[in-house]
C-alpha cells in the first residue's frame, strides 16, 4: 500500500509539472509576441509618417487594419484585479481564439486568494483544455467557451461552459463518464480533489448541446 501510495504521489507531481509548464511556456509565447510588438511601435510609426508624407491615405488604412490584426492575437483580453488568474486565463484566451473558438469571459478575481496558485492553475487549465477539446468537434460558427469568475461572499465561484456535439450526457457512479482516454480522466480527478481539500462545492452539467462545471472555493 505504501509503494502504491508513493506512484501516485508521483504521478500527481510529475502531472502539475507539466501542466504548469505548459501553461508557463503559453503566457510567456504571449508576452514574447507584446513585446516584440512594442519593440516595433517606432517602425511602424515611420512607415505611416512616410505614407502621410505621399498623401496615400489608402496606404495607411491597409497597414493600420494589418497593426489591429496583429494586435489583436496579443493583447491582454482578461484583467481579473489578480495577475497569476490573468496569466492562465489569456494565455488559454488566445490558445482557444487561434483555432477559432470564440470565449465570452467575465472574470472578477481578488488580487489575493487563499487558494494556492499552482491549485487554481491546474483548475482553470483543465477547466479550459476540456473544454478547447469539447470545441474542436463542432463547426467554427458554433465554438463557444463561456467563463465567469467572482466572488459570492466568501467563497470564489468559477464557471465554465462549453458547446458540444454531444447529447445530453448520463453519470455513472455519480461521475459523467469519458471517453478521451485515460490523461483526461485523471485531469477531472485532480480537480476533485482540489475542490475537495479545500471543502468547495463541484457540479458538472450536461445538457444537449452543452456542458457546465461550476466550482466553489472558500476564501
């Protein structure tokens, strides 16, 4: 029982590890791309100052609309008040608008949480990647990942919904069932017994069309 008990400890930690440097490795690609875009700021500024100085008002329509759709793929979405939930939830914002998934995100987090980071990261990580998964088996026009964080009273309530191109879904020994294989299922556990440690509240709910998990965390 002892040596069983120290695999699975392992595995628990070998699985944060990367789970966190994933998510490490997406929000610094984020801020890579900020700052190469401002390291460019004055170049950009001498082009346009050169279109400006031609008359070709058309010349710097076309390179502005290029500027905002490069900014676009960048730029900081989501300013919870607490930067490490900032962190995670842009960089999955931006890996989720890059294939085509649209995300309606309304986040209010306090700037200090009793919830360790590493907890929440693995939280709103699996949170997000389950439901960029559920995604990517629908048309693009119907991709949708809705998100709201904030606090009731003491507690911090996180929400994620996802469309999905499946029906409504039944539970089995009091868990919906996956079928993504078996890192998927281990991503939910985790997120049991986080909740769980922390004495919060879980509900995970399926519909046709959709599925919801709703997280309270004490605070």
């Amino acid at each position: 029982m002892w040596i069983l008990s120290k695999m699975i400890d392992k595995r628990i930690a070998s699985y944060q590890m990367d789970l966190v440097q994933t998510h490490y490795a997406e929000v610094e690609n984020m801020y890579r791309q900020m700052r190469g875009w401002r390291h460019d700021y004055r170049n950009h500024i001498q082009v346009m100052k050169s279109y400006a100085a031609a008359g070709d008002l058309k010349a710097i329509e076309n390179y502005l609309n290029h500027l905002d759709t490069d900014l676009s793929t960048v730029e900081t979405l989501i300013k919870t008040g607490n930067k490490m939930t900032d962190a995670i939830l842009n960089s999955k914002i931006s890996l989720a608008k890059a294939r085509h998934i649209t995300v309606a995100a309304d986040a209010h987090v306090p700037v200090s949480l009793t919830t360790a980071e590493i907890d929440l990261c693995i939280i709103i990580g699996n949170l997000f990647e389950n439901a960029i998964e559920a995604s990517m088996a629908l048309p693009e026009d119907q991709r949708l990942i809705r998100i709201y964080m904030d606090m009731k009273n003491t507690q911090l309530y996180i929400s994620f919904t996802n469309m999905t191109a499946t029906k409504k879904q039944t539970k089995e020994h009091g868990r919906f069932r996956t079928t993504k294989g078996e890192g998927h299922g281990f991503g939910l556990a985790r997120i049991d017994t986080i909740v769980q440690r922390y004495g919060g509240y879980l509900n995970r709910n399926s519909e046709d069309g959709a599925f919801t998990t709703e997280i309270l965390l004490p605070q």
